[in-house]
C-alpha cells in the first residue's frame, strides 16, 4: 500500500553498539564526508558495470554524477549519486543491518573471486555510511532502484531508531530516475561541517580523484556571489531585490582520471610537473619523477617525486598520500616508503590495502614490505637510466641527490649493489666521477687508493700539489660523505680513502738527500707539541716548507663522535698527527740555518708560524691560536722592515 509505515530497530548483536559507533567509527568526523561520497561512486560504478554485463537495459550512465549539497540554513548535506539505487529489500538487508558489506555481495555475485575482482568497487565492511552518525542527529536515505520499483525512504535517529516509508513519492530536487540521496541532518558536534568553505577542504583532500564527477553545490549561494539568508539573498541592488533567476553552474572538484592511472608513455613533463604542483602545492619543480605500474600480484599504482631541495638544511621530511581506487586513504604513510627515502613526495594507490588501514597493519603487512621493496628497485632502476641515457642532465641534479643516495646505501646494501655504478664523486673543480673511473684512471700511480678533500679552500694547497702531479682529488664536503666512504670501502675490497693531508704519496716526493735536521727536530716538537710527531722528506713542491698529516683512521673517529655528538671523549681518541718537513724547502734550510747560528728564538718564531700556516688546513683556530698567530705575523713583518 503507497505510504504505509513502518517501525522497527537497527539489528545489531551488541547493546548500546549504535551510540559506540557514532562516537568512535572513525578518529576523524570528516572521515564521513570520504565514506558517504565513496558509497555514492561505488553506486555508480556498479550500476555501469551491470550496463556493460547487458544486466541493466536501456540506461546510460555515462554522464553519470555525485551531487554534495549544503544548506546552511535547513542545517543538511545532501549526497545525492545517479547509481544502482536499492529496493525496499535491498535497504533493509544494507542499511538495517550493520557490518553487512553491500560490496562484497555484489563482487561476488557479477565479479567472481579471481584477479582484479573488485574493478574499482571501493567499499568493504558496510559501516561506512554509519559515519554519518557522528555529524548528524538524523539521516536520511532516499532511494530508487534501476529496476523501476518503487522509491524508499529510510530515516534513522541518533537512537538508532528507523523509520521506513514505501512508495515514497520524492521531490524532483531529492533524487533523480534512479540512484540515492543521503541526507545528513547536521548536530552541534558537526557544527564545522556547515562551512561551504570546509566542505570544499574535505572533498579536496578526500575527494579529489574519485571516479565519478562531483559537484559541490552550496544551496545559498546566487549567481550574483550573494548567499540566502531567511529565505532571502544578502546582495544588494537597486530595487533591493536579487535578480538571480537559477543557481551558478558548478565545476566538478575531482579529476576522474588521474595521472597515475595513465600508461607512462600518454604522460608528458609538462602534465607531470603540474600535477606535482597541485596535489603538494610546490612552487619548485622536482627533479624527477617515476611512474609505477606494478601487476599481480602487488597490484598498485603511483607516481613518486623526487623534491628539489634548496639547501641543505632545508626539511627532508616527504609525502606520500595512499590512495585506495583512487579514494583517498592517509596522509604521509611513512611505513610504505623506505626510511631512506623518506623524502619522496608521491601517491600511492594500493586496491590490496583496506580502506580503514591503520599504522599497526602497516607495519606488519607483507604486502606494505613487497611494496616498499618494489619502491626501492624503482627508485634504483631510475637513477641508473638517468645516468645512462643523460649522464649531463644528472651531473646537473647530483647534487641534490647525493646525500639522500648516500644516505641509502648505506641503510641498504642491496640498494648501494643496484646503484653503485651510478654513484657519482665530484672532482675539485673538474667535474664528476664514478670511483671505477677513478680508480682505472689512477692505478698507474696510486691504484686502489682515492685522494679526497673536505674543504676546497682551506685544503687549497695540498689540492694544488695533487693536481700538478696528474693525481685527481674528489671533494667530500658534506658530513654524510665521510661516513658514506665507509660503506664504499667495505663494498670494493682493498679500495681506501685517504683525505689530502693524511699521507704523503710518494708521488708527492722528490729524489734526493731528504736527511733529518736534529736541530730544526727539536725546534718544531716544542712549538708542535707532545702530540704531533716529526719527520723528514723531500717534496716535488719546493714552496711547501711542511705538511701537517692527521692519520685517516684517527680523524674519522673523531668525525664520528662529532657526528653523534660524544663530546668529552676526545681525550680516549686524540688525533695521531705527523708534521712532515720538506728539506727541499728554503724556510726549513734557513730555520737550519739559524739553530747553527744560535739564533733559536728567530728560528722557534718562523717554525711557530710554518706550524700554524699547516694547522689552517686541519682545523678552524681558537681565539687565543688568532691572536699568537696575528701577533707573530706582525712581529716577523717589522723585522723585515
């Protein structure tokens, strides 16, 4: 009979369940507006499936979309979608029954249980349109099968109490030929939720790449820019009255078809970088991007980002949103992305994954683990092609990428294995290596040892000498690079590092008479201290009058407490250093000189300022090392005077 009633109560095993689920479905309320909208495209989605199965005759659902309808004043959001609809049968066994998961019913029915069962029907469990409850003190749910039966109306309270009219005769604005219409009564705690302004934020971020158009229509609003209030626009003219005869057409606020569904090779740069910009909202272009397209059984989509970072104190924090059939899911999952690079920017849609995922399930998923590993070959595989195809451009972003390619090799050995050959050093001022470059271009006259230096001006002198002898310095002037040398020297069994002044190549020496000086000895282990030692030999380079070395394996040590910051045990690790002398120089001749001539107080002055001129290179001064060194300087200036 048209508009017969009747009463009855949500089924449910648990007492008190409804109110538990209406405060606590969800830790965020605005989750409501994802589930709701998410309902209505599974609606839609399903109904053209049916159309493609020949089970639904003589329907278009082609242009089919989701209306999100606000009215400030009425206090309502209104989800009205063009979908499947439900019969009276259907609403009952769907909305009468919690956890009863529409979706699963109809994959199993028309999808079957193989590979790619679900073709994009996002939902699960059925609680979803429960969320609805935490904004609202009233729902209702008007609607219209496909198959022409009769309209239904359902309205619930906060109680859990329902009511069901059948044959219910809609208004034409309430639902269309077919399809559903949630309306929310809005309570207090959803208060927020009555800003066409929050709206619009939620769907952006929830919303934004869902499969079927939606549109946001706020109720109040005129196509003068006015908004009703009383029943009356707040625009102003002449008469007093709003001129206004229909509603401004809305714009969708979703792309149906989001880059990460395309193949790779319909992409352009150009569409790359745009999307970047407006799903992170960076100014900046990244530096490159990898498009991900992975089969059974992973099963997922994505396009990650490498960020340009600008400087090197600059944030490194990335993010990577999760997308499930292309609704948004969470932000930053940082459980799917390696540690190591963290600072990927991306989205990631994982159909294998559960709508409600939560971190706990992260981190225990194989499937999470596959990803992540499936990431970090992707991510491998990309730089080794840059290199390969385009060694100038990635010369050009090396840079920028270094630290964070360091940084994962040596988290991950497999990682350093797949990208070795792609590593590159750079070359005091003479551009880029590779170290099999380096070590085959060197193993005439240092094999299997690599020179390096830490700061290009204050290690200037030493780089010099180097370089006139044909030997190639590599500049490591980031912290993580001397650490990350480490990781190469375990990799590539009897390679070594050695930092510029840590050793004297013998390269570096000249023949001839390089006999000790005992006086000159005993004049530079006063002014050098208990903790250097000295020695003798003969430079190529005359103009070098000593070379202060600080073994390798000390000063790492040291570089290592700094990096952890274990002040107060520099004292267990003191710096072995070696203040070599070069007796093919004029000042160590002449220093020689004066210790025969008796004159050791001139000649303990030139030797404080050849030992203080070789400690520039190691190490800032203290004030109090300025001011001698100052002091000394003009003392030795006004004698020459």
């Amino acid at each position: 009979m048209a508009n017969e009633k009747e009463r009855g109560g949500i089924s449910i095993e648990l007492e008190h369940i409804f109110p538990i689920i209406k405060k606590w479905l969800y830790s965020e309320k605005e989750i409501f507006i994802r589930e709701i909208v998410s309902n209505a495209c599974d609606a839609t989605t399903k109904l053209r499936r049916l159309i493609s199965l020949g089970e639904a005759k003589n329907i278009d659902a082609s242009d089919a979309k989701i209306q999100v309808k606000l009215n400030k004043t009425a206090r309502t959001i209104t989800v009205v979608d063009e979908g499947i609809g439900m019969t009276e049968e259907e609403l009952r066994k769907y909305i009468c029954q919690i956890a009863l998961s529409g979706a699963l019913d109809f994959i199993q029915k028309y999808e079957g249980e193989g590979e790619g069962a679900q073709n994009g029907i996002i939902g699960h469990f059925g609680l979803g349109f429960y969320s609805s409850f935490m904004v609202s003190d009233t729902v209702d749910v008007i609607t219209r099968s496909y198959t022409g039966t009769p309209c239904v109306k359902w309205s619930c309270g906060e109680d859990g109490a329902y009511e069901i009219i059948t044959d219910y005769e809609p208004e034409e604005e309430e639902i269309g030929t077919y399809g559903t219409a949630i309306v929310m009564h809005i309570n207090e705690e959803g208060e927020e939720f009555l800003s066409p302004y929050k709206i619009k934020e939620t769907l952006e971020k929830y919303c934004a790449f869902m499969p079927v158009p939606i549109y946001f229509i706020d109720e109040e609003e005129c196509d003068c820019g006015g908004e009703h209030k009383d029943g009356e626009c707040t625009c102003e003219h002449e008469d007093g009255k709003c001129t206004c005869e229909k509603k401004k057409e809305a714009e969708p606020i979703n792309d149906t078809e989001p880059l990460w569904l395309k193949n790779p090779s319909d992409c352009t740069d150009e569409e790359y970088k745009k999307f970047y910009q407006k799903v992170f909202r960076d100014y900046k272009e990244p530096l490159f991007h990898i498009h991900l397209k992975a089969d059974y059984p992973l099963n997922f989509k994505g396009i990650l980002y490498f960020p340009r970072i600008t400087n090197e104190y600059e944030s490194l924090e990335g993010q990577v949103k999760l997308y499930y059939n292309q609704v948004f899911v969470a932000d930053n999952i940082k459980e799917v992305i390696p540690e190591y690079l963290l600072m990927l920017k991306g989205v990631l849609d994982c159909p294998e994954l559960p709508l409600n995922v939560s971190r706990s399930y992260l981190q225990n998923s194989g499937y999470v683990t596959k990803i992540s590993a499936h990431i970090t070959k992707k991510v491998a595989d990309k730089l080794n092609t840059m290199f390969q195809n385009d060694r100038e451009a990635y010369e050009g972003i090396w840079r920028d990428l270094k630290t964070f390619v360091e940084y994962g090799c040596m988290r991950d050995r497999k990682f350093y294995d797949r990208v070795k050959g792609s590593i590159l050093f750079e070359k005091c001022g003479d551009g880029f290596t590779t170290i099999d470059e380096y070590l085959e271009n060197a193993k005439e006259k240092h094999e299997n040892k690599v020179y390096y230096a830490t700061d290009a001006t204050a290690q200037s002198r030493y780089i010099t000498m180097y370089k006139n002898e044909g030997i190639e310095v590599l500049l490591l002037d980031r912290v993580i690079d001397t650490q990350f040398i480490n990781t190469v020297e375990m990799a590539n069994k009897g390679v070594k590092f050695a930092r510029v002044d840590a050793e004297t190549p013998d390269v570096l020496k000249a023949d001839g008479d390089k006999t000790e000086l005992p006086a000159v000895a005993d004049v530079f282990k006063k002014v050098a201290g208990e903790h250097t030692t000295v020695q003798f030999d003969r430079f190529r380079d005359t103009g070098m009058p000593a070379i202060l070395n600080v073994s390798e394996e000390s000063r790492r040590m040291q570089d290592m407490m700094k990096l952890y910051k274990m002040e107060g045990m520099d004292n267990l690790y003191p710096l072995e250093s070696t203040l070599v002398l070069n007796t093919a120089s004029a000042l160590i001749e002449k220093i020689n000189t004066l210790c025969d001539a008796g004159r050791n107080d001139l000649a303990e002055k030139i030797a404080r300022q050849i030992f203080a001129l070789s400690t520039m290179s190691q190490r800032p001064f203290t004030a109090e090392e300025l001011t001698a060194f100052l002091e000394e300087s003009y003392d030795i200036l006004n004698m020459l005077g």
